[in-house]
C-alpha cells in the first residue's frame, strides 16, 4: 500500500516524495525532528511535540516555513491521508537544498517531512518478560558541546550505541557520560525505582527530555509514587528493585537484567506493571482528535 508522504505542503505518494541530495539535512545532518504517536484516533500530546520542534529549530536558527498551528494540522491531515488511527509519525524539518559547503545562510527555504506510518522497537512479549541491556563504551556527547534539548538529525551518537547494543545480542543499550552516570538508550529515557522512589537522570546531564518521560512522571505522581531527578552509577542501576526505558516508539519497556546483572527479581515489577498499564490507558484516550 503506498503511503501518503507530507511534503512542503503537498500530500503525495511516497514514491515521489524525495529530496535533493544538497539537501543539508543529508549532508550534514543539519535539521531536527519529532517522533510522535497516535492512538485510537488521537494524536499523544501533539501540542508538547511541536512546541519542542520549534524550540530546537529555534536554538539552531532554523526558521520552519509554518506557524505551529499550520504545523499541527499538517500533521493531522497527513494521518487521516494514510487512513491511520494507531501511527507514528516522524515530522522532519532540515535546513533544505544549499551548495556543497556547510553555510547555512547557503539554504535559503526549509524543507518540512511528515511520514505517518506504524513503528515496532521491541517484540510485545518483552513487555511481558522485560528487557536484557548493557552499557556501553560510547560515551554521551557532552552537553557542553552539543545541548541535548535539540532534536537533532545528527544521531551518529545513538547509533553507535545502538551498533553496540546489536554485536552484543542485545535490543538495547545504556551510555554513560564522562563521569560515569547512566544517561539513556540509544532512543530511550531510563527510570530506576529503589527504596520506595522513582529515579531518572536529570536533564542537566545531558539526556533528551522525553515526552513519554515526563508523562510518566506525572503519572507517577497522581498515584503518589515520589519522583525524583537525580544521577544514578551503574551499580545503582544494578542494586535496583526494578527499572524500564520510556521513548515515544518504546513507550514503556521494562529492563530485567543488566550487564549480566538481575534487576530485582528478574521480572517486571509492580510498579514497572503498574504504570505500563496506567500510561497505555492515558495515551488511548489522551490527545489531539484526528
């Protein structure tokens, strides 16, 4: 079945839809972008995904060629093109068609992608089983070179680590930064709970503010589990009572085991079971109609 592909304000087949090879988006990775997901016929916190689009797009002076409204509908329509009531949709926006050098004032329109189309990361009986991850040598890139509230195309960094994750035999994996705390996934926010609270690393170490994450938080704290930003080692990790990784493709996965290390008592634990279900409940009938 051929998908309708959104393209600088056209709706065509996805054969068609293709892009210049100066794009600077291909070239040099200059551009951003937005994973999101619909379900049950409403787009999840589409609202908090734009906004963050443009955010990042901003921090890099990027001027995206749409008002944020104009954007959402753009969205919407590209979804109800594709007769889709469960998708993701990865919105693209790159700095457009420039010359062979690196200038960006050398592009003189962005170029705007929508793909509506379904996502599976990981096998549904992991969400039943759990997860085996490792951490790995690649080290996050330092927030002082590149600051990870941007969504950017350059994901050489995740990759690595997903390369990592793949010759171990593993679906995913962990990276560190410089001073040794656990980050993220290659495409996952990471939360720990120990002693009666919910752990996650705080945004100042360099990790991307998750959309799914930060609904889990709130969802956390309704049912009155504390929550709390702080840094975690891997032996936290380790000596943990449970664990899971949040990310919009993701959702909510729970983690048994660790560099050959049982996380609890090896199976999702209750409080993993218990937002996993609560976050499938909101993201079904939370969201922007289609």
């Amino acid at each position: 079945m051929s998908r309708k592909i959104f393209l600088n304000g056209k709706l065509i087949p996805n054969e068609e839809a293709v892009v210049s090879v100066f794009d600077h988006g291909l070239l040099y990775g200059d551009g951003v972008f937005e994973g999101i997901r619909a379900y049950n016929g409403k787009v999840f916190r589409l609202t908090e995904h734009i906004r963050r689009l443009y955010e990042s797009a901003h921090s890099i002076m990027l001027k995206i060629p749409y008002s944020q409204e104009d954007m959402i509908k753009a969205v919407i329509d590209t979804v109800n093109a594709n007769n889709l009531r469960d998708a993701y949709i990865r919105l693209v926006v790159t700095r457009g068609v420039g010359d062979l050098g690196m200038d960006p004032l050398k592009c003189p329109k962005a170029q705007v992608i929508i793909i509506a189309d379904k996502i599976v990361i990981y096998p549904e009986e992991l969400y039943e089983k759990g997860l085996n991850v490792i951490t790995v040598a690649t080290r996050r890139t330092s927030a002082n070179a590149l600051d990870p509230k941007i969504k950017s195309l350059n994901y050489l960094n995740n990759i690595h680590v997903k390369m990592e994750a793949n010759r171990a035999g593993v679906l995913e994996a962990l990276m560190l930064n410089d001073q040794g705390y656990i980050l993220e996934g290659s495409a996952d926010n990471i939360f720990i709970y120990r002693n009666g609270k919910l752990i996650t690393p705080p945004g100042y170490l360099g990790v991307l503010i998750g959309i799914t994450r930060q609904a889990i938080i709130e969802l956390a704290q309704r049912e009155g589990i504390p929550v709390v930003e702080e840094p975690f080692t891997r032996h936290d990790l380790y000596v943990s009572d449970e664990c899971f990784l949040t990310g919009t493709a993701a959702e909510v996965i729970p983690v048994v085991e660790a560099d050959m290390r049982i996380i609890g008592e090896g199976t999702p634990g209750l409080v993993t079971r218990r937002l996993i279900k609560l976050f499938r409940e909101h993201a079904r009938n939370e969201g922007t109609s289609l």
